[in-house]
C-alpha cells in the first residue's frame, strides 16, 4: 500500500491532465478564498493601521537587522513549531495535523503532476500515506480529546457548528484518502473527492485563511515589543509609576495612584487547554 502510487489506477477513468486540473482548480480556490476573506474581513487594513499606530506610538527605531532577526524568530517558533500553544498536548496536536497537511499536499502535487502514469513513484506514495495518517493523528485527538469546547464546556463531539467546517473536512478528507488507498473502490474515492472540494473552497467560512495571518499577527506583535510601542498596552511593571501613570490616565483615574497588586490573573492557573 505505502509504496504504490495511489493515483495510478485512477488513469484508468481519469487521465492525469484531469487529476491536475483539479488539483490546479483546488490552488485557485484557496487563493481566491484567502484573497476574498482579506478583503471582507479588511484584514490587510487592520495590519496597515495596527502597524501605523504602533509606528506612531514607539519609542524606538527597530532596524533591518532587527527586524530580519524577529521575522526569523517568527518563522522559528510561531511557524514552525507554534510555540503559542502554552498546553504541550494542543501544540503536539497541530504539529501533527500541520506537517501532516504540508506532506500530504505536498505529495500529492507530486504524484499527480510527476508520477500519474506510473505505480511507483519512489519514496512519495509513503509520504502521502504518512501525511495522511499524522493528519488523523492529529486531528482526531485534537476532536475527541482537546478541544475547549468540548473539555470545557461539555460540547458533545458529533454537534458541529460552521467553524468546524476546517478540521471536519480535512479529517474526512485524510481518513477516506486512506481508506481508499487500502481498500479501493469508488465510494472511497468519491467521498475523498467531495471532502476535499469542502476542504479548498469553504476558506471563506472556515479558518482555512487562519494559517496565513498567524504569522504575518506574530511577526508585528514582536515589532510593538521591539520598538517599545506594546500595541498601546501598558508596560508590565509598576503601575504606580509617574511615567506609566501619565503615559496611560486611565491607571490612576480608575485604580488610584497606588494601585493594588492584582495578582497573577489568568497565569494564576496553568493551561490545561488553548
């Protein structure tokens, strides 16, 4: 199974110029829904603004050289292994689901566009599996076993809700995707198909277009940090201070001049969940 091209039979109803026109139609979308989603939303003009007030607000000029440094450090940590995850079982979880996405996607553009006609395909069709397989990994325990929703609030698992458009259909699109590697057969297929047309068309509905802000957010979240401006935020320190007091009003005016230490607030509790 894992090292036979999973796409080969299919020549046999589809040519490979179909296969890759789907694949082609499935990136447009995507992109289209990604594009659409900025617009609606006025992402872009959130980040614009957000940067300009930070700008505004700094008290330091953060160089290229800085600045170069931070992006990597967003890459490194935010991207690459999402140090944002405070609960080591939820960040476990997405790197799973995630490098399983990028392989899966990954390999089948590969097998697609570079092996159709061909039942091997070297070390791809086992990476296809794999990505398919830590996808489900992934995925299922994140759903059955993670979620706030469901471990905090008692959601039951099967009541669904449009936000969970995302990870239903990438987990029925890796599970029949297996399921029709094994055992063949059309209904397989087909379910897999329709899956994952869900999957790369629903991005204006689902939080498909998520994965592409996150960094973009973390990356100016560091620049406030760097250059002082901390998105208008109060410095953590002593909120008794003059220079924090006259910078931000609204301390003493609500708290006094010598505000009472408030505690450890939601760090009081250690995440058990996001």
């Amino acid at each position: 199974m894992s090292l036979a091209n999973p796409f080969y039979d299919l020549t046999n109803i589809l040519s490979p110029a179909m296969m890759q026109l789907y694949v082609i139609a499935m990136f447009v979308a995507v992109a289209a829904g990604v594009i659409f989603d900025i617009f609606h939303k006025k992402s872009l003009q959130y980040f614009s603004e957000n940067a300009k007030k930070a700008e505004q607000a700094a008290r330091r000029t953060v160089g290229g050289g800085e600045k170069a440094s931070l992006a990597i450090s967003t890459v490194a940590n935010e991207v690459l292994t999402s140090s944002e995850f405070a609960n080591p079982k939820r960040r476990l979880s997405h790197l799973f689901t995630m490098y399983g996405f990028i392989l899966f996607v990954i390999s089948t553009v590969v097998l697609i566009f570079g092996y159709a006609d061909s039942a091997q395909a070297g070390i791809w069709p086992l990476l296809w599996h794999l990505g398919a397989l830590m996808i489900c990994i992934g995925g299922y325990w994140f759903w059955f076993g993670i979620r706030c929703d469901l471990t905090s609030e008692g959601k039951k698992w099967y009541k669904l809700a449009r936000a969970d458009i995302f990870i239903v259909s990438l987990l029925m699109t890796a599970t029949f995707a297996l399921l029709w590697s094994i055992f063949g057969g059309l209904l397989f297929f087909i379910i897999f198909i329709l899956a994952s047309t869900v999957l790369f068309t629903t991005v204006i509905w689902s939080k498909f277009a998520h994965m592409f802000y996150k960094p973009a957010a973390a990356y100016q979240k560091k620049i406030t940090k760097a250059d002082g401006s901390q998105e208008n935020l109060p410095d953590v320190g002593d909120l008794s201070d003059s220079e924090i007091q006259s910078r931000y009003p609204d301390i003493p005016e609500y708290m006094g001049a010598n505000p009472e230490y408030m505690g450890l607030g939601i760090k009081r509790e250690p995440p058990h969940h996001f």
